[in-house]
C-alpha cells in the first residue's frame, strides 16, 4: 500500500499552481509571508484589506499621544456628517413651514422668504462640504437662522436647535481630523 502522492515542483524550482497557499492572503500565493508585505507607503505591515498597520510612534502611524480614527477615510466620513446636517436642516425647514403657519400664527412672507433662501443655501453647502469655507459657511447660515427669529419666534427655535446640532458636527469634525 502506497501513501499519498506529493507533487514536486517542475524542474525550475516553481511552486506548482493547483497547490493551495498557505493561508488565504495573496502574498502567500506569490510566496511572501504576510508580515513582509509592504504598503503603498513603502512600510512594512500586515497586509490586510485596510491597509499595513502601523504600531504608534512608528513613521506613518499616530503619534503616541494621538488615537486612530479606525476609518478608512476620516476626511470623507466628516464631509459626509457635514453634508448630512446641512441636508437635514434644509428638509426640516422646508418641512416646518406648513405646521408653523397652522399652529404658530401670523408667518408673513418674509419669514417664508427667509426659510426657503435657508433651506437653498444649506443644500448648496451640503454639496460644497469639500471646501474648507463651508463649515465656517453652515456656522454663518445657523447665525442667520437664528437671526430670522426676529420675523417668527419658531425660527428662533429651530436656529438654536441646529445650531447645537451643528456643534455637535464641528465637534466631531475636530476630534477625528484633530
């Protein structure tokens, strides 16, 4: 009774083809441990779907008081909170001018005026949150919301309540970007 056959490699030293990698990653199929993969950044690191990982204090990892965000990319994820805020704040304005005239009372033109220009200037923000000048752009556009509560008490609410909301997305933006 005989074993199992192994195949050799061919003549040249080549790994045969139809053998499996060692592991699953596509550095064991060419013959490189994961270890030694080296990242678009020419640092070795592990390999994985997210890039190497660079230990902290290490070049082209956090500095070792500073934490990683655990995103893929923090800049696009913060733009998107910003977009996302000023898209919602837009919605609920255009939204809140029927039940304000039903409940509130006396909402004149202007104040009407004033919360459809809001509500266009924050969607055009919201598709310009890749410059810097538009969060100090939305900052101003709570200001005005604010401001617009001199035309109707409500709006004085909701500027504040979005102004806090808007806060709040600065504050993130400034934790995760630094």
């Amino acid at each position: 009774m005989t074993g199992p056959v192994e195949k050799q490699p061919g003549a040249a030293g080549r790994p045969d083809p139809d053998a499996a990698p060692a592991s699953g990653s596509p550095s064991a199929a060419a013959g490189v441990p994961d270890r030694a993969v080296a990242g678009p950044d020419g640092a070795a690191g592990t390999g994985g779907p997210e890039g190497p990982e660079t230990p902290i204090g290490e070049p082209g990892g956090p500095a070792p008081g500073q934490r990683r965000s655990g995103l893929r990319n923090p800049e696009k994820a913060v733009r998107g909170l910003g977009a996302g805020t000023l898209a919602l704040e837009a919605l609920v304005l255009l939204l809140a001018i029927q039940p304000i005239r039903v409940v509130g009372g006396d909402l004149g033109g202007a104040a009407i005026a004033a919360i459809v220009a809001l509500a266009v200037a924050c969607v055009v923000l919201a598709g310009r949150m890749g410059r810097p000048w538009a969060w100090h752009a939305g900052t101003v556009v709570q200001g005005l919301l604010m401001l617009s509560g001199l035309l109707h008490w409500s709006l004085l609410v909701l500027g504040v309540i979005f102004a806090l909301v808007w806060a709040y997305a600065l504050h993130v933006r400034r934790v995760i970007l630094g």
